[in-house]
C-alpha cells in the first residue's frame, strides 16, 4: 500500500525537485518507511530525509500514518 500511495502521488504531482524528499510519520513500521523510501529512490530522489510527525499530525491522523514531502516544480 505504501509503495502505491508514493508511485500515485508521484504520478499526480509529477514534476518534483529530485534534491530532496521527505518521509514523514507518526508510528510507521520499518517496513512501511523502506517501501517508501525504494519508491523514492526508484523515482530519483537524491536525498530521502526521515522525519516525524508532530502532535498535531498524529493527533489528527493517528498512528501508521505515513506521507511524502517534496516540492512539486509542476502546474
């Protein structure tokens, strides 16, 4: 699902800034955060940045919560 959820956005916002990407979550497993970082490797990204979500994000979305950040250099 993981890798799905990153080949998707990619797909819909599909003009990033390959210099730098984000993995940001709250309780993800290992394995979550590795599908996600070979779909942004596959993808070209050159620096994959992990970092967690604050309360606010956590509190909102809950635990296993999982998302990309980039900037998107498209329309």
């Amino acid at each position: 699902v993981v890798s799905k959820y990153c080949q998707e956005t990619l797909d819909e916002f599909h003009t990033p800034d390959l210099d730098k990407v984000f993995i940001t979550y709250t309780t993800a497993t290992p394995e979550m955060v590795e599908a996600a970082r070979a779909a942004l490797v596959e993808r070209g990204f050159k620096n994959i940045y992990e970092t967690h979500a604050g309360c606010t994000i956590a509190s909102h979305c809950g635990g296993n919560t999982l998302g990309i950040l980039y900037f998107n250099d498209g329309e």
